[in-house]
C-alpha cells in the first residue's frame, strides 16, 4: 500500500471511531436525562414535594426497599409500606405551601452502564441537607425504574 491510503485509512478509522463515540456519549447523556425525570417525578416530587403515591408506584419497582443498618442487621422498608404512607400524609390535610414541606435537590451524580444506573442525589429541607440518597436502577422492557435506596441522613 501506498503512504497516501495507509493516512486515508487512518483518517476513516479516526472518524468512525468519533462517531461511534459521539454517538455513545449522546445516548448516554439522554439515558442520564430519563433517569433524572423519573427520579425528579416519583421520588423528589412523589414521595416528598407533592406526595404523590401513583407517581412512586410508576417509577419505583414493586420490589423496591430503602435499606438501611440497624445494629449489624440491615433493615428493609418496602416500597408498598412507604408509598400507603405516603398517600396517608397527603389525605391529612398536607399542606404543600408550608415551607417544611418544601424538599429542594441537587443531583450529585448519575452514572450509567448499560442498563443498570446509579444516582446519588442531596435533599435540602429550608436550606439544609438532610439527606445524601443513592438510588439504584435498572432499565426494564417498560423502561427505568428505582430498585433500591440507601442514605446518610445528615
């Protein structure tokens, strides 16, 4: 071969590898923005903001739990415990204007592989943190959905 299709080689390998990396980096970034809405709408605004019950049973998977240590035992909290508690706070008069029930978040990080997610997100509550939550997902054939919690309550 000669020197001039050995570098047009090169170049087309050059970009096509650019597009596949852009290409990778765009479906990720879009998987990262699903991600953040289903989080965003079942589990800041469902199970705190709006206390929205329907909300966390769509995004939330029926075998979900927050697990948390208790001694040298982990205990475990269902998601149908949870979101019936839910429901209950709302049906009590729940006034969504006070201040304390007003939950602010910062995403810290979402990270990605296939179909399988991690988000570690902070919640505020009147301008403190007063948790760091890292919430396990996996893509299903219906799309994402939290499997699991744990947390560091500040």
């Amino acid at each position: 071969m000669k020197k001039g299709h050995y570098i047009l080689v090169i170049f087309c390998l050059l970009g096509f590898s650019s597009f596949v990396f852009i290409h990778h980096e765009a479906k990720n970034k879009a998987e990262e923005e699903a991600i953040k809405d289903l989080v965003l709408k079942s589990y800041v605004h469902g199970a705190f903001n709006e206390l929205d019950a329907e909300a966390m049973k769509k995004g939330f998977h029926e075998d979900f739990a927050i697990y948390s240590a208790k001694g040298e035992s982990i205990s475990k909290y269902p998601i149908a415990v949870w979101a019936d508690g839910v429901a209950k706070r709302k049906a009590n008069n729940y006034d969504t204007k006070d201040p304390k029930n007003k939950w602010e978040h910062k995403f810290a990080s979402v990270d990605v592989t296939g179909g399988a997610a991690q988000v570690k997100i902070e919640l505020f509550n009147q301008g403190k943190q007063v948790y760091t939550d890292y919430l396990s997902l996996l893509k299903f054939e219906s799309g994402w959905r939290i499997v699991a919690k744990v947390y560091n309550q500040h």
